[in-house]
C-alpha cells in the first residue's frame, strides 16, 4: 500500500515526507497554482515497501506514542499535548521582530545558533523568486537565508521534501514546520536512524488551519492585481499582526491589513485535510511558537509577542543555548498559554469529533488520531455545520463574481471586434 491512497481519500497533508524518505525516489510532487501539490507515483519505481504509507501522517498519527519517544517526560495537557514549560517573549533585534510574524522568536533562535555552531543550517521556508505565488523549502546555511524566509506563508507547503537533503548533508539541522510537518518528521525518525541524529532540533510554528493558493489568487484579484505583476507577497510582517504585501514588477507595493484579508472569504479556501487535523500546537516539536493573541500581549509600538512552549529537554537546552541578549522571555501559565489560541482550540480539539462524524456520514475517510480528544457535542455539530454552509456560500459567490466578469471581457470583445 503507497501513499497514493492516502492522497485520493483526501487526507494528504502535502508535507513532502513520502517524497522525501521513498527509497527509490518512485513519490513526486508537482505544484499545482490553484491547488497545491499534486501527488503522484511511479508504479514502474514504487515496490509496495509500505514504507511512505507508514511515516505518512496524513492518515494517521499516534501522538501518544511519538510524545513518549521523543520528547520523554513531562506534563501532559490534552489542549497543548506534553511540556515542560510555556514561555511569553520576542527577539531582543527590532528589524527581527518588526519583519516577522508575530515576535520574531523562531528567527532569533535559528540565527543565533548558527553563530554558535549549535547547528550547521535549518530547514524553513520562503516564497520562491522566480514564481512569487509557490513556496520554496531550502536548507539555509547562511543568516541571509534564515532572514528571508521569515513570517508565515498561509498556502501549502511541502518543506519536508528537504529531509532528503538533510540526511545526504555533513553536519546538523534544524527542522522548522507546521504541526504537520513534524508529525511527517517525527514518523519518519521512527524508521531512520540517520534522520535522527541528522535533526539537532524541531520547531513547529502553531497552525489553525492554512488555506490553497486559490485564496491568494482571490485576494490578488480583489485588489486588481494580475498575477503575472507580481514580483514578491508575503503574508505577514511589518509590525503585528502585520500585512499582506504585495510587490508588483513595476515598483509599486499594495499592502492590505491581517485583520481585514484574512476574513470568511480568504478562509472559504482553506484546505480539506486541515479541518480534521487535531494539532494547533506543534504537539510533537521540541520547541513550539506562535502568536500571542491577547490584548495584554499587544505592544504600545506594534511589535509582536511570541508564545514559546519547550517540550523536549533537548529543546531546552537549545533554548538556553543561544546565549543572553537574543531573546526577552518571561514565564507563562500554561492557562494564559491556551487562552492565546482559543479560537484556533475549539476549532482543533473541541469539534474535531463532530466535523469527524460528519465526514464520515458524507463518506469521506477521516484521520485516525490516538490523541486525548473530547466527545461529539451538539455544540460542534451546530457549528461546523454553519461553518461549511458559510464557506460554500462564499466559494460560490466568488465563482459568480468571476464568471461575470468573464462574461462581460467577453461581451466587450465581442462590441469591440463589431465597431
């Protein structure tokens, strides 16, 4: 059995283990402008080895498990997964933290340690120059590298595709990723001893839900903008919570605020497989951070506030490896931490069983967790029924919008070639 199965039910992360780790290199993956990656094998390569079915954390995950394996002892939270301690801070360096998503934490951390020898590169992610709207995963050996790939990329990403350049690379690495990636990471280390010593360190930036490039598409065609003018996005940074930027070829620059593009019609886009994940937190990371989302957190200066959960003692003492002056860090309570991603809770761990349940009355396959998750409630039935009603509404209203404009380009050719 080969991932292909898992990509056709529709539980495809888009994570790039498979590809990564595949023996006889039979798994690609091709990116799609609309869509994301599109999965495919190669039969004449593939030999049913089972193995990319196996560390694919699209179909199922045992959190338990790779919790004990890797991150050891520690307290359990069913709303944060195990830690040790949660932290609440930012990068010290202003252009650090103005430029990045929320306080700049995971950069800080990543140039810091490649200073210090901790690590020889890390594994993050930018938007590609040569085609602005696809991200590209890279392994950075420089802080310029690290730099440019600051901030949050709301599309899909396949960064575990550079596992492979990591294993056939001298020295060690960080592994940056959403919670699917370390998930993808995490299973993967189960069978690769080499992966594991490769891997100095994971960090997962938290995730509520991430949308196809469909969305950037019609937030671009919101504003006007033809694809074929733009020359670099970047979805959040200058300040907090920061901007959509758009570069266009010829100079100019249309910006429009977090607050206002990443609405219902930004989110009617978001990917299938995302709305049956359980994760918010990077719950198998050895580092985990995100946003701050209280208003105590939000700086008279618009800088951002980063929260920090250290679960793995290896993650600490990374941690505390970078030195003093790279972060300003105080102690936070695991109930203030899980008030930060309230929203992004009840959408993960609180209706996952109904949106599960409802799924499965569709016939569609659903993920199976080992993870300690609360019951079906009528609360999430109601809820994720109003939030699918709402974003087909949305997704057809954007369909009508582009059809008649279609229609009328294609009036107005019509005028135009009888005058």
């Amino acid at each position: 059995m080969n991932v292909e199965r898992v990509y056709n039910a529709g539980l495809c992360t888009q994570c790039g283990t498979c590809a990564a780790m595949c023996p006889h290199s039979a798994i690609h993956m091709e990116w799609d402008g609309k869509s994301g990656y599109v999965l495919s094998v190669d039969e004449d390569l593939c030999h049913e080895c089972d193995l990319c079915y196996e560390i694919c954390p699209g179909h199922a995950v045992d959190f338990e498990r790779l919790s004990d394996r890797f991150l050891g002892g520690g307290t359990d939270n069913w709303r944060i997964g195990r830690y040790l301690s949660c932290h609440v801070g930012h990068a010290t360096q202003q252009a650090v933290r103005w430029n990045a998503a929320s306080g700049g934490i995971v950069t800080a951390l990543l140039v810091a340690a490649l200073r210090n020898g901790a690590i020889d590169g890390a594994l993050v992610t930018r938007m590609n120059p040569e085609s602005p709207l696809e991200p590209l995963s890279l392994l950075a050996t420089t802080e310029e590298d690290i730099l440019a790939a600051t901030g949050s990329k709301y599309c899909p990403v396949a960064a575990n595709l550079r596992l492979r350049e990591v294993l056939s690379s001298e020295g060690r690495y960080a592994v940056v990723g959403l919670p699917c990636h370390i998930q993808g990471l995490r299973k993967a280390q189960t069978r690769s001893r080499k992966l594991r010593e490769k891997v100095a360190v994971s960090i997962s930036i938290f995730c509520g839900l991430n949308m196809s490039p469909a969305g950037t598409r019609m937030m671009l065609r919101r504003h006007g903008i033809s694809i074929e003018n733009v020359a670099q996005i970047k979805y959040r940074g200058a300040g907090w919570p920061g901007s959509l930027q758009v570069e266009l070829r010829d100079g100019q620059t249309c910006t429009e605020p977090y607050i206002d593009y990443f609405d219902d019609h930004f989110m009617c886009y978001e990917m299938h497989r995302c709305n049956l994940c359980s994760d918010s937190f990077g719950e198998l990371a050895d580092i985990s951070c995100g946003d701050a989302w209280l208003p105590e957190y939000k700086s008279s200066d618009d800088q951002g506030t980063s929260v920090v959960v250290v679960r793995s003692e290896r993650g600490r003492e990374f941690l505390s490896s970078v030195g003093p002056g790279v972060l300003a860090l105080d102690p936070l309570s695991i109930d203030k931490a899980v008030q930060t991603q309230r929203l992004a809770l009840v959408w993960k761990k609180d209706w996952l069983r109904a949106k599960a349940a409802l799924c499965k009355l569709t016939g569609r396959e659903v993920p199976t967790y080992e993870h300690n998750l609360p019951p079906a409630r009528l609360t999430g039935y109601l809820g994720w029924t109003r939030t699918i009603i709402s974003r087909y509404m949305h997704r057809l209203w954007h369909r009508l919008r582009d059809l008649n404009k279609e229609t009328d380009r294609a009036e107005r050719k019509v005028y135009e070639n009888h005058r």
